[in-house]
C-alpha cells in the first residue's frame, strides 16, 4: 500500500502528539510533513516565567529541528492560502498538492488593533515578545495601579489571567512593595474559569487570598494611554498605572479567505474533528462546536489522539475510534510553588465534569513532569 501524504498545518500541542501518534502507530502507511511558521516550540505555560524573569526567551524554546521521526518531515513555513476542497495547501516556499489528509491546527493569533489604545499603551504575556516587554516594565514598576483585563472570548488558557494575577501578587510580595500596588481583574465572565462551580470557587478564593480587586462582567473596549483611563463597554472609566491585556483572538490570516472559517473559527464535527470537507480535519485553538471545549494545549493534544486514529481507519477501512471526549488536565500557578489541578471532560456527559485539586506544591513537580514527558515524546 502506498503511503498516504498528512499534511499537518502548526506544531503547536496538536500538531506534534498527531505527528508523534502517526510515528507510532502508521509508519508505513502515512508520510507526515509538519508545518510551522516558527523556529521552535515552547510550551504556553513557560510565557509566565518570562515575564517573571526567571527563564529567558532561549531557555523555554525547543528548536523543531530536534524532531527525529522515521516518517515525519518538518519545515519551517508560512501558510499563504488554504484550498479545502482539493486539499492544496500554498506556503511561502511549496506548494502542496498531493495531500491526503489536511489537519488545519494553526492555532490562534491575535488582534491588537481591535483594542484602540493597547498596542500604544498597554501589555501582554500572551505573545513571547510581550512577556519580554512586561518583563521589563515590571522591573521598573514602583508601584500602582496593575489593571489585568480579559478584552474578549473565547481566549486561550483559561487560567491563565489568573494566574497572571496571582504571580503578579507573589513577585510583589516577595520584593516586599505589595503594599504599594493595587491589582485589579476584569473579565466578561460571570466568574473566574468557569468550568464549574467548584473549579471557579477555587480561583475566587485565590483572588479574594490575595487582595485582587474583581469586575466580573466587565468588557474593556478601549484604553487611553495619555490619561491611563481604561474604558469599558457599560461606560465606567477604570484608572491604572500598568495595564495588562489579555488580547482579543482570532483565527490565523489564511483561513478567513480558504472557506473554513465562515464565522471566524473553522466548525468541526466534535466527535471525530472532521470539517465540512472531505479528510480535512480542524483541531485545537482553530476549531469551534456546538460544545464548548477551551482553547489550551491539553485539550487540542487529546484530539490529535482521535484525528490519528480516524486517519489510520480511513486508510485501513477499519471500525472509527470512539468518539473525543475533550477530557485533560489542567495546572495552574497561585504563586509561592502552589499549583491547583482540575482534572475535566467537556463533552463526555451531558455538561462538563471537572474534579478539582486545591493548590498545592506536590503538583509543582507534576506540572513540571507534564513537560518534561511531552518534550521526550515529540522531540526525542
């Protein structure tokens, strides 16, 4: 049997575990070439260390080159136009036109623009670059204000404004000016990660532990750099001295031009992550369904899982995998080593189920060890 061509597009969590499982499971009957715009890969979570200043840029990134498997090429490139029906894919470099299976996990980008003021005036740890930059006003902060606002959903990450805070709070702390800075948190959300009840009672109580000022339903539009006033959308004027955004997201550039994206994300059928045309798969931070499963790392790896096995049946005419569930684990920072851990499903029941782990320091090492092992997995 000839082996069929899989064209996956970004090396993000997707991409390398889909990558990774096809290595496994179907080295003789798929060639893989994996596609990225970057150098390397790091891990979203390591963008807080950044702007602590604890790791550097180089320190967190893994270069891609470091991939070695028998049936899997990677190149560095920009995907310029995306044909869905034929599966032509069109880089900076090639053209694609013999592909079997397209696996569109591209992630998401960001819109600065859509927040007048904020690429003039504020900050973000979202991007490498802007944890650099943070990184850099906070180590000339001497006190004030920090406003650390949501600008939009859906985003990636769930915790991870959170966490923003609650580091925030420790790195203050520890310099000992906390007293002299005032943080505060708005989002559009009725409650902080809300998964569930529990899991959302367990970031209120990390908030309300560390004195951080919160404005649940509350959307910034716009901020003005020279008065530092933010705005928002019921009409309140929120006054601050570091702003922190968390940006608006959108779908990377090709898509909006290819088809798949008539309403900004590209829809998946949520069992098996088919698009609407034929052996094109959308999975991870890029793709939406009628349920709601987050953007974040874990959650587009567990449906690599399913694309793998749903791309090996179809070569093999073999029964389908059973169906994603949207299942992970989740850590996230509290500042001091503690680490909290919700273990969830979004779409194994009726409603997600979510088991939540007060923060604690053993899941430090964990979280470390979730790293570690994935790092071993895709590059070794």
């Amino acid at each position: 049997m000839p082996q069929r061509h899989v064209l996956i597009l970004g090396a993000g969590f997707a991409g390398l575990e889909l990558a990774t499982r096809l290595s496994e499971i179907a080295p003789d009957t798929t060639r893989v070439t994996l596609i990225d715009r970057n150098a390397a890969f790091f891990f979203g979570f390591s963008k807080l260390e950044v702007m602590l200043g604890r790791q550097t840029a180089d320190e967190i990134q893994i270069p891609y080159n470091k991939i070695a498997k028998a049936n899997v090429t990677f190149r560095q490139e920009t995907v310029t136009a995306i044909d869905p029906e034929t599966r032509r894919v069109t880089t900076d470099a090639n053209v694609y036109d013999d592909v079997d299976h397209l696996v569109v996990a591209m992630g998401a980008d960001y819109d600065f623009d859509a927040t007048p003021g904020l690429a003039e005036g504020g900050h973000e740890y979202y991007t490498l670059a802007g944890a650099e930059r943070l990184r850099d006003a906070l180590a000339d902060f001497a006190g004030g204000r920090v406003l650390l606002s949501i600008l939009g959903q859906p985003f990636k990450c769930p915790p991870a404004p959170f966490e923003g805070s609650f580091m925030l709070d420790n790195l203050f702390t520890e310099r000992g000016t906390r007293d002299g800075v005032s943080l505060i948190t708005t989002f559009p959300m009725r409650g902080p990660v809300p998964v569930t009840g529990e899991v959302s009672q367990m970031f209120k109580d990390g908030l309300a532990a560390r004195d951080v000022e919160v404005h649940p339903e509350t959307l910034v539009t716009h901020i003005d750099p020279d008065t530092k006033v933010a705005h928002t959308k019921d009409g309140r004027e929120i006054p601050y001295d570091l702003f922190i955004a968390i940006p608006i997201h959108r779908a990377p550039e090709p898509l909006a031009a290819s088809g798949l994206a008539p309403n900004g994300w590209i829809p998946v059928d949520q069992d098996d992550l088919h698009t609407a045309f034929d052996r094109v798969y959308a999975l991870g931070d890029v793709c939406t369904g009628p349920r709601t499963v987050p953007k974040a790392g874990i959650f587009a790896e567990s449906a690599a899982l399913v694309v793998a096995d749903d791309i090996v049946a179809d070569i093999e005419g073999s029964a389908k995998p059973a169906p994603y569930e949207g299942s992970g684990v989740c850590y996230a920072e509290f500042g001091g080593g503690l680490v909290g851990k919700v273990e969830v499903s979004f779409l194994r029941g009726d409603a997600p189920e979510a088991q939540r782990h007060e923060p604690a320091l053993e899941f430090l090492e964990e979280k470390r060890e979730f790293g570690a092992v994935r790092v071993a997995r895709w590059f070794s």
